[in-house]
C-alpha cells in the first residue's frame, strides 16, 4: 500500500491536522478517545470532507482541495468497517453480504456462490439467515468484515474493531482476523487505543495525540523508543518524570534523584514498570514501598522515592508472582531502558 | 324523518385514503430533507410544517379559502379549468392533507434522527448508490415510524371537521363527511343519524388505532 494524507478539518473547538506517509502493509494508529483517530479514517474513506488537504492512495487522489477533487466513498473503492460494525438490522447474514457484490451486478448463481465461499472461510456457516441482532458480537464482527471483503476493497479501515469484544475472545479473534486480512492480501489501516492490539495486528503504529500524528515508526522501535511523551503514555509506561538537565546530570524532578545525562535533549524520561531490579546501597535508590497489589499473573508494586515530590504520583513496578520485595529498600534500573522523552 | 344518508361515511374514506397517499409520499420527502437540514433551517422549516397541528382548524379554513376560495386569483383559475376546490370534495382532500400533514412528517422526521448514520456510511463505502441506500436501508429501518406516523395521520383525516367545514361546507351527496354529517344532523334535531355517525367514527377510530399497535412492534435492541 502507499498512502498520502496532508488534511485539515476543523470541528467546533477540535482541530485536526494529520499528515502522514505509509507505505506498509498494516498501519495502526494509536490514540487516546478523542483523538481524532476515527475523524481520520471517515476523512479517508470519503465520509468526511477535510476543510483542506490532499489524500493519495495507491497513487490514486482520492482528494485534494486544491484542485477541487473529492470523490465520493462509493468511487473510492474503500472498505470501512465502524465500532459498531454497521450491519443492516433489517437484512439477514447472507443479504448483508450480498450488499458488498450489489457493485459488481452479478448474476445470481455468481452472488450465491462468492456468499458462501466467505461464509466458509469466516466460519459463518449456519447463521446465513440470521438476522443481524441474533448474531454475537465475534460473529457480528466477522460478518461486517466478509461484507467488506467480497466488494474487494483497495484498502480497508477498521475502527476499533475489537473494542465492542469480551476480553476473553478478544485475542483469539484478532488472531483470526489477522489470519483472514493477510490472506486476502489487502493494506489495512486501523484505528485503536489499545497498544496490544496494535502491536499484535500492525507492521508500523503511528501515535496520535490532539488532532495530530506525533510519531509513526515500526511497532518494535516505537516501543523500544517511543520519543514522545504521549507516546510513551500510550505505549503503557506507567512511569514518567519531569527532568531538567544539570551540567551532566539529568535531575529527575519528580523522583528526586539524578541520573548521569546523555547528548540528547529531553524533557522527560520514563522507566517501564517490568524494569525496575532490586540493588543494594551502593549502586540503588532508596525507595519506600507504598503498596503490593495482586494480578492475576504478577504482582503490581507502588513505591516512592526517598526524596520524591510529595504532589508526584507513585511509581509502578511489575515483578513476578513468586517474588517477595516487601523488604526492599533499594531498586535500581538500567541505562538501557530509559525512555528519553520530549 | 329523512332516510339515513351512507354517502359521508364513503366520502370521509376516500378523502382520507387519498390524503393519506399524498402525506405518505410528502411526509417522507420533507422528514427526510428536514432532518438533513442545519440546526436554524431545521427550527424555522420545522415550525412552518408543525403549524396545522396545533393552530386552530378553522384558522387552516381560512388560510384555504383565503389562498384556494372562490375570490382567490388561484381559486378562480382552478375553477375555469374545471378544477375547483372550493365547496368541493376536492377541496376536503386538501383540508385533511393539511391539518394531518404534521403527525406523519414529525413522526417520521424523528426516525430518520435516530436512524444510525454509520450504516449509510457503511453502505456508500461498499459502492452502494444513494438510492439503494434510502429505500433499502434507511426506510426498512425507519419502518416502525414511518407506519405509525401514517396510520396516526390516516386517523386525523378521518376526523378531520373544522377546516373542511370552512372550507368546503356541508353539501349533502357531495362534500358532506362523517364529521361534518354529525353536526349537521344535530343541529336539525336528528339525534339518531348522528350518534348513528358517531358509533361509525369510534369504530373507525379504534380500529385504526387497534392496527397501529399491532404494527408497532416494541423496537429491538441490537
């Protein structure tokens, strides 16, 4: 896939200015609600008119204000799936399916046939004349996507697609969905707040904060370096500090504790929660510890620094199951894992 | 005593038959485009349209002999045309149209509110045609109200008297409907035609009512 998209919409006192670049297989934009994340893809599927801007896909302008382009959703040949799956309540399973072939104005023995190899292929047999409201939420969710995928988009858009799931189906469902979405081969953007999700189905993740694209990298690098502050926030660090760098050291303001600075400018730092080790008083911090809460596969410690700002929040520490730290006075954590912020 | 006189009860049928067609088709049309609308168009157009139903009927009589009358220019036309509506059964049809307008497109104009965009957005990016979408998506599941709205409005035309009365008086054989026949027949003292006619309007009226419950089923959630 190659896509383009330099837009800006304006709505009452939101604005959004997205710019971004792609030419991945699966892009996840992750942000937090309100974000701008689904006034994005309604824009490039043709169901929102950016104020200004330009979007190319697969070479193909589908906008640009400019010179007066906008196709309309119908000629942009773009599948958009949203939250609520979007199932026509009055049709049944089959009819709904059968709307995403209307375009191609095929006989009948031809619709019949293309029907039934999706319901195959999505496990949806049995359930042709159901009508939408008796379907499950896992079932609805496959339906909505093999209405999309017969009408063979260039390009499909998922809205928070697990987001309306029990947690309990949820990861063997994107699983699947992944499954099905590779083997039909087509570039897919989604849209999600929640970074496993994200992780799990998308090559490139973008961050999106306030009406803006603040960074888009590999999903690997973004978590490994997630360079911004929100970016960090919604890749799960839970820790993150004020700094304020003093010849060479960096003052973590809200901890209370310096670290040695590096040549890199940077206005917060984070640790993650799995990052923390038990030291001694040589080398370690001294920490109180606040509280020990129970997972139900770790152990979730809140501790605070010895000197930590009295208005700062505590800091979150991971360990396994089986540790005991009540009795731990000092932690520590490498160089490594600091996440250097702006 | 006089021979009791069927024609009303026919008349009043068909005036509010021919009513109901016409606001089915208009009632459709402006709910759709009115919900469509801006918030202050919406307010303005909406008040306009909402009128007949609470100004008094006699106050819609007025406006229609004022605009259709037979000293109206308008009025003059359609009657050298041959197509008078004043003092006409014609002319009925126009009143009920007019005062039941208002309970099909409010009744409609609300379902199409609360209709779920997403699905016509949904429909448009897998390459359906506006039309595909408005009569095979947005109306079966505007159903409910579309149905109650018409059998409410079908309801009032049957019942409607005072613009027609003003607007196209009491002629027996020919503009006289079962409303304006009850008055009619008891202001001459006949009481027996018009609880007669007023036995056929309550019948009337609850079986209409009868079938908008059975239509209106409760709504399903998905």
């Amino acid at each position: 896939m190659s896509i383009f998209i330099n837009i800006k919409k304006s709505y009452k006192t939101f604005l959004l200015e997205m710019c971004f670049e792609s030419k991945t297989n699966t892009l996840a934009l992750l942000g937090a609600s309100g974000s701008g994340k689904s006034m994005t893809l309604k824009c490039i599927a043709g169901i929102l008119k950016p104020d200004s801007g330009k979007i190319i896909i697969n070479d193909k302008v589908v906008f640009d204000s400019e010179n007066r382009i906008n196709l309309s959703p119908q000629r942009r040949n773009i599948g958009y799936m949203p939250q609520n799956y979007a199932l026509f309540p009055n049709m049944s399973v089959q009819e709904n399916i059968a709307t995403g072939l209307h375009k191609f104005k095929l006989d009948k023995e031809e619709i019949e046939k293309q029907i039934k190899e999706i319901i195959d292929l999505l496990q949806l047999t049995g359930l042709e004349n159901h009508k939408p409201h008796q379907l499950s939420g896992g079932q609805a969710q496959r339906v909505a996507l093999a209405r999309i995928l017969v009408s063979r988009p260039d390009l499909l858009l998922l809205d928070e697609p697990f987001a309306a799931l029990d947690d309990y189906l949820k990861t063997r469902l994107q699983m699947k969905s992944k499954e099905i979405i590779d083997k039909f081969n087509i570039p897919t953007i989604l849209v999600t707040h929640n970074r496993d999700e994200a992780y799990l189905l998308a090559d490139e993740i973008g961050i999106i904060d306030k009406g803006s694209l603040i960074i888009k990298k590999e999903k690997k690098e973004l978590f490994k370096e997630p360079e911004f502050y929100s970016a960090a926030l919604l890749t799960g660090c839970k820790n993150i500090t004020k700094v304020i760098k003093e010849k060479n050291k960096l003052n973590l303001l809200d901890w209370g504790i310096t670290i040695e600075a590096i040549n890199k400018d940077c206005s917060y730092i984070g640790v993650r929660a799995h990052n923390f080790k038990v030291s001694n008083k040589n080398s370690g911090y001294e920490i109180q510890i606040i509280g020990i809460s129970e997972e139900p596969f770790e152990k979730l410690v809140r501790f605070r620094f010895k000197n930590q700002n009295i208005d700062s929040e505590d800091v979150y520490w991971k360990i396994n199951k089986n540790d005991t730290v009540e009795d731990v006075k000092y932690i520590e954590f490498d160089k490594k894992d600091i996440l250097y912020l702006k | 005593m006089t021979q009791f006189d069927l024609f009303p009860l026919w008349n009043s049928l068909r005036i509010a038959a021919i009513s109901s067609v016409i606001i089915f088709f208009l009632g459709i049309l402006l709910g759709y485009y009115v919900s469509k609308l801006p918030r202050l168009a919406k307010g303005i157009i909406d008040v306009v349209l909402t009128l007949p139903l609470v100004l008094p009927p006699t106050v819609v009589g007025y406006f229609l002999v004022v605009i259709l009358g037979n000293k109206s220019p308008l009025g003059q036309f359609l009657s050298t045309i041959g197509l008078p509506f004043f003092m006409t059964w014609r002319g009925a049809i126009i009143a009920s149209t007019v005062v039941a307008f208002p309970l099909m497109y409010r009744t409609v104009r609300g379902s199409f509110e609360s209709f779920d965009e997403n699905l016509a957005d949904a429909g448009k990016t897998l390459g359906l045609s506006n039309t595909y979408i408005f009569w095979r998506i947005r109306i079966p599941n505007c159903k409910s109200g579309i149905i109650a709205g018409i059998v409410l409005a079908f309801a009032r035309a049957i019942g409607e008297y005072g613009a027609t009365s003003m607007f196209v008086g009491y002629i027996q054989g020919k503009t006289a409907t079962i409303a304006t026949a009850v008055y009619q027949y008891w202001t001459i003292g006949n009481n027996t035609f018009a609880l007669i006619y007023v036995l056929i309007n309550l019948v009337l009226s609850a079986i209409v009512l009868l079938g908008l419950n059975y239509f209106e089923k409760p709504r399903r959630n998905r």
